[in-house]
C-alpha cells in the first residue's frame, strides 16, 4: 500500500513543475483524487484490510493526503499569480525611470524669496507672516497713515464689499476690510504680539488697483523687514541693506539712500543700487526699495515705549528684484505660466 501511495505523489509532484493553467490543475486532481484517481483507489482498498491493519494504513493515507494538499496548494498559488499577470499585461519594473515625467522647478519668485529670506536670516531675522485680507487699521491707520492719504483711496486700494465682512471672524465693529496694499501691516501685527528685541522679515502677496502694464501688476509680492531694539539706528540701516544688495546682487554693487516720505517711518528713503552685474543698466542708480527709521508713532499704536524702543523698516518688491537679477523685462512673465520662460529657472 505504502508503494502505492509513494506512485500517487510521485505522479503529482512530476505533473506539478508542468502545469500551467487552472484546467490543468484540475485535470491533476481528477487524475488523483476523483472517482477513479489513484489516491481513491487505494483508500477504497482499505475496505479489505482487516481491523488491525486499518489503523497503520490510515496514517499513511492521511500522511500522503497532506504532502498532496501542500503540492496542490503551491500549484494552484502558481496558476493564480500568472492568471494576474496575464490580466496586468506586460511585467513592469517599478525601478525604472519613468520616460514621461518631468520633474518641475520651483517659481522664480518662489526662489528669489527664498534666497532674500535666507540672507536675512544670516542677520539674525526671523519669518513673520500676516493675512492678506487686513483690517484697515493695521494697513493704515496703526501706520500713521491718514484717512486722506491717496493709498486709502477706492483707486488704490481693494476693499472688501459688506457680505463678505459679515462672514469674516476678522471682523472687528464696523471696520473696513481690505487686501492689504503692502506687507508693512505685518510690522504692526508683530509689534503687537511680540516683546522687542525683534527682527523679523515677512514675505507675502499684496494688492493694489494698479493698471497692469510691464512693471505695475494688481497683483505683487513684497518682502518686509523690521528690526525693533534699543537704539536702533541709521547706521544699522545702512549696514542690514548694504548686506542684503552685496549678497544679491554681488560684492561689487553699490548702494544709496536718497531722502523720501513714507508715513510710518521718520526719516524715510528710497534705496537705490548700482552694479556691474546687471547688463545694460550697469550705469545707472536703480530704485529697489522703501525703508527709513519706524516713526515713533507707530510704536506708540503699537503700544511700545517710543523713549525706550526703536526700529528700522524697510520693504521691497520681489518681483523687481527677481526682473533685475534674471534680467527679466516684463512682469507678466511671472503670471502667464509659458513654460518656455518658467524652465530657464528650472
Ligand atoms: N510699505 C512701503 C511700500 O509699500 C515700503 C516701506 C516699507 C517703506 C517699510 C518704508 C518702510 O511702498
């Protein structure tokens, strides 16, 4: 009997390396365990053998059934990998590089940013940030900026029509909403919510009624920095914005302070700059930010001690500086989403 057994499973494991499809699985079967298969056979054949010989003959059947079920079992896990296979399609190697996705580069705004706030942290500046939807108080009026200045204006200025101000939890009384028309709304946000010493630089999107046109967008970014501490002074001015132009535009560039206005800071300037490194406009001063001492106005409406405190300001364009650095003469370019120009950054 045991010889009779040991041909069955001999029969089923040289089948098994040839077997291939479900139907021949299932032909294997029959052949072995059907009505007339082999391994029936011989379990039938214990109906003649005699009590004492039934007990010994049952182990070994027993033993053959589960060396034939663990055979079946890789057969048929076999069968059902190439039956998923065949369903996939042809194999694919997850490890090669795939032909078609080009892999995409970060904005030139995006870089210039990065590259501006990087410098600045070298001084010792931290990154603040605020909404984009602002009150009119901390865009202007915490500003030192009157109601009758022209950037109050309806021609200026984006406000923000009632319905939408009755949703907004930024809401305070009656208060007028706008999109903040520069990012020196973040000065004030921090002056309220932190204690001087402080050196922050706060980048982000601002918005102005401007007609667009190559150098004017509705739409721009700027870069604020403030630096609130103990005699703060000219001198510091000069030397953090001195810093900022060499590392941006190379250690050969030249800076000016020329006399301006703003309202939130005492005195105020236009930074000009000159570089051998800008192309056709090496020879000329070029006008690349605001900036001036904070007014002790607006250190008192931010409720610092104006005998105690002071601070330097100062806010640039990040799109003038990127057209500058790229030679960029167009600040549509960064809007249009042309691919052509968006990969010379790449
Ligand atoms: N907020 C000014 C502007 O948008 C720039 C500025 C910032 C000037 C800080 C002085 C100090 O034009």
């Amino acid at each position: 009997m045991q010889s009779q057994l040991d041909s069955a499973l001999k029969e089923a494991a040289d089948a098994a390396g040839q077997i291939r499809t479900r139907a021949e699985l299932e032909a294997l079967k029959a052949r072995l365990v059907g009505p007339n298969g082999s391994l029936t056979l011989v379990m039938r054949g214990m109906a003649t053998l005699s009590k004492e010989e039934r007990p010994a003959a049952g182990k070994m059947v027993n033993a053959a059934k589960a060396q034939l079920d663990e055979i079946l079992a890789t057969v048929s896990a076999r069968v059902e990998q190439a039956e998923l296979a065949a369903l996939l399609g042809p194999t694919i190697d997850p490890s090669l590089a795939s032909p078609d996705v080009a892999s995409g580069s970060l904005h030139p705004l995006t870089r210039t940013r990065e590259r501006i706030l990087a410098t600045f942290r070298k001084l010792g500046f931290v990154i603040a940030e605020g909404p984009e939807v602002e009150t009119e108080w901390h865009c202007f009026d915490a500003l030192n900026t009157p109601a009758d200045h022209p950037a109050r204006d309806m021609q200026d200025t984006f406000y923000l029509p009632k319905s939408f101000r009755s949703i907004d939890a930024l809401r305070k009384g009656d208060e007028d909403l706008l999109l903040r028309t520069h990012t020196s709304s973040v000065q004030v946000r921090t002056m309220l919510s932190r204690k001087p010493p402080l050196r922050i630089v706060a980048p982000g999107r601002c918005f102005r009624r401007d007609a667009v046109d190559a150098t004017h967008s509705a739409n721009f970014h700027q870069v604020e920095g403030l630096w609130v501490d103990r005699h703060v002074t000219l001198a510091d001015l000069r030397g953090v914005l001195d810093f900022f132009v060499k590392e941006t535009f190379g250690p050969e560039a030249e800076t000016r302070l020329r006399p301006s206005f703003f309202p939130f800071t005492e005195p105020s300037f236009e930074m000009d700059i000159r570089s051998p490194n800008l192309g056709r406009l090496s020879d000329r001063w070029l006008e690349v930010l605001g900036c001036g001492l904070v007014d002790p106005k607006v250190l008192e409406s931010c409720g610092l001690d104006a005998t105690e405190w002071s601070g330097l300001a100062f806010g640039l364009g990040l799109e003038r500086i990127a057209m500058l650095v790229h030679g960029i003469d167009d600040i549509r370019h960064f809007y249009a989403n042309d691919l052509r120009f968006l990969r010379q950054f790449a």
